[in-house]
C-alpha cells in the first residue's frame, strides 16, 4: 500500500470546533485513522483537468500541493517545492492546486485567476513563480489585476487575451474544482501537501522531510515493481537440468529451451 505523507503549516483562518476537531484527527491518526484518510482522498472530486503538472503523468509519486498566492508560508515552501521539482524531475509528478483563503487572503483568489490566465497562454509556471516572488508587491493592493496585467506585459503575453482570460467563467471553473476538491479533503490551512495519498500532518516543512519522504516511496515502488517481475532462470540452469536427465534416465538429455529462455 502506498504511504501518504500529509504536511501542513501556516496560513490558517481562525479556528472553529471543526477545524480544531480535524487538526486532531490529524496528528493522532492511528491505523484506522489512515484508512478513512485514505477513502477521503480517493473520493474527494478530482480538481481542475487537466491539472497543472510538472514531470512525468506516469511517476510513481504525486506530490500535491495546495497553496494560497498570498500566503506567506506558501511563497516560503515555494521555494522549496522548485528545489524538490529540480531534484527529482520525472521521477516525480508534481501537481498544483490553488486553495485560497479568501476570508483573510483579499487577493489570493484573484492572483489564482491570474495564473490560470497566464496558462491559457502556457506560461501558468512563469506567473505562479511571479506571484510568489513578488508576493509583497501586491498582496496588499486595493486594485491587483493592473499590477498583474504588467506582469503578463513583462512575460511578453498577449495583454488583452490575458485581460479576457482573467475574467472569464471557464478560468473560475478551475479555481472553483480545486477548492472544491480542497474542501472535501477538509483543508483549513496553507501551504498542504500531499504525497502519494495519505494524510500525515506535520506543523512544519522542509526540503529534508520531503526528500526523505519522497525517497522511501521512490524505493517502496522499485521493491513493488520487482517483486511482480518474475526474474529469468540461469542461463546454465537447463545444462544442470540436462545432465541430470541424463544421469537419471540414461536416455539423450531434453533439448527443448524452457519458456524462461525463449
């Protein structure tokens, strides 16, 4: 069974019986607690798709994140998620989930729009990695969207298309199927990330978890994999079987190649 590896910290809306019930939950998982994360994450809806990925759609490790341009955790953990992207490659599929918490984030939900807009011209990673590296610039904008407009002008985007992107129903559409399928997952904090699909809260992150982590699964699925291929027989193997033929039976030893050697 695959392992998940849930880590949670920082932006957090204030708590409610709720959320407190589930951060419980959470750090006091025991078998069955894994079990019933488990079903929740395979059931949860699946989010915008295609999603935004980086790396192989075959990997045999998903790392999912769930994050909030305007969070200043999520921007901090950015720069971990590119080192982890730049380490592992196609060993790994990376997905990105947007999750803003507009009852504190004013600006997130827009920014999310804005990435969504730049990926209609399939630069989505260049304006993700500009909202978190500019976090600062606009997080506290009474009017966001001309200071995004001059970054899609800075990226060398078609302005009036972005213009149109950004508000347009089919790039909500994405936002909305996210923070639904962060909803189900009953998130209430930011950055999330997930890996390989069960929950294991953990109030901080770093790029020595991760890789850690990320590597033991990585190993999981080689012992996986190698122990369903069932390995050739020895190339002297039907010599032995032949001589012994012949010694028990007297008669000329078998020749025909068993099916390991065809």
């Amino acid at each position: 069974m695959l392992a998940l590896f849930a880590i949670t910290f920082g932006c957090d809306p204030a708590p409610t019986n709720k959320n407190t019930a589930n951060k419980t939950t959470n750090t006091n998982q025991n078998n069955s607690g894994v079990a019933a994360a488990l079903a929740l994450y395979k059931n949860a809806p699946p989010g915008a798709q295609p999603p935004n990925m980086l790396g192989s759609p075959t990997a045999s490790v998903t790392v999912e994140e769930f994050a909030d341009f305007q969070c200043p955790s999520c921007a901090q953990v950015h720069t971990i998620m590119k080192n982890v992207q730049s380490i592992y490659g196609n060993r790994i599929k990376f997905i990105y989930r947007h999750f803003p918490l507009n009852q504190m984030h004013k600006n997130a939900y827009d920014a999310s729009l804005a990435a969504e807009a730049a990926g209609e011209q399939n630069r989505f990673w260049d304006m993700q990695n500009q909202l978190f590296t500019s976090q600062k610039e606009w997080s506290n904008s009474t009017d966001v969207r001309p200071i995004f407009t001059e970054y899609a002008q800075k990226m060398g985007l078609d302005v009036p298309k972005f213009q149109s992107d950004i508000t347009a129903l089919a790039t909500k559409r994405q936002v909305d199927q996210d923070i639904e399928r962060g909803t189900a997952l009953k998130l209430d904090s930011t950055p999330s990330i997930y890996i390989n699909g069960k929950s294991l809260a953990t109030p901080q992150l770093n790029l020595e978890a991760i890789r850690a982590i990320i590597d033991a699964e990585l190993q999981n699925a080689g012992n996986s994999q190698s122990q369903t291929v069932q390995p050739p027989l020895p190339a002297n193997n039907s010599v032995v079987n032949s001589a012994n033929s012949t010694v028990n039976t007297g008669n000329a030893p078998n020749t025909a190649k068993s099916p390991a050697n065809k």
